[in-house]
C-alpha cells in the first residue's frame, strides 16, 4: 500500500511541471492540421495580421481551449478579410477544456464560424492525472 502510494506520489510530482506548462506550441498544432488539411500556415494578410492556416475554403483561427473568446473575433476578422468561411480549430489538452468548446459552440452556430477541436498529444496523460486526483481525493 505503501509502495503504491508513493508511486503515485512520485508520478504526481514529476507531471505536475508539465501539466502546468505547454508541451507543444500553437504552431505545432497549426503545422499538423495543415499538412493533413492542405493548409499555408501564417498567411500573412494586408492589414499585418496573420491567418493561423488558410485552406481553400477556409480562414482558420487556432487556439488552447481557454482562450475561445480571443478566437471568435479573430476567426471573424480573417473571414472579412480575406473572403473565406471563417474557422476555429480549439486545442483541448486536457478532459475539462471541453466545457470552452460547449460555451463556444453556440457563438459559432450563431455567427456561421465553423468549429473544430484538435486533442493534444498530452490529453491522455493530463485524463489520466484527472482520474488520480479523484482516485487520491476519495
């Protein structure tokens, strides 16, 4: 009991840092979906801002769950600008940035953006960090 106790304890310390901080940039994200996608990252527009990835179809604003309120208006300037339907693709990097999508989602159902989520390759670590904390607080 002991043993396992202190593994999870040991587990818990050397994730913590991480857990705090990115693993990967936005642009790692960007760079992924456009390569599956057929996207040009960074399209520069004439105003000085940049789309996070232009599609044939699409101006696509990338960003980490908590900051959908950012991307709203930045999906719909990009939109304007550049004549394309706008898009957000939310980056969840953990189980509870799902609630961010669920309050973004009737904002883009209202204002026509289109709204994608990406999982971060650390989300099923950070599930797994989640299901301890409950395991160790009950």
């Amino acid at each position: 009991m002991i043993k396992r106790l202190l593994i999870i304890l040991i587990f818990t310390i050397t994730i913590m840092p991480a857990h705090a901080a990115r693993f990967y940039k936005e642009s790692y994200y960007q760079n992924e979906w456009a390569l599956r996608w057929g996207g040009v990252c960074e399209y520069k527009l004439p105003d000085g801002t940049r789309v996070d990835v232009m599609t044939k179809n699409y101006a696509v604003e990338f960003d980490f769950a908590k900051k959908w309120a950012e991307a709203v208006g930045q999906a719909l300037h990009y939109g304007r600008m550049t004549g394309k339907k706008p898009a957000i693709v939310l980056i969840i990097e953990q189980p509870s940035d799902f609630k961010y999508y669920k309050r973004v989602e009737p904002l883009c159902k209202q204002y026509n953006i289109t709204l994608w989520y990406m999982k971060s390759p650390i989300y099923y670590l950070n599930k797994k960090i989640e299901s301890l904390r409950w395991w160790t607080n009950a």
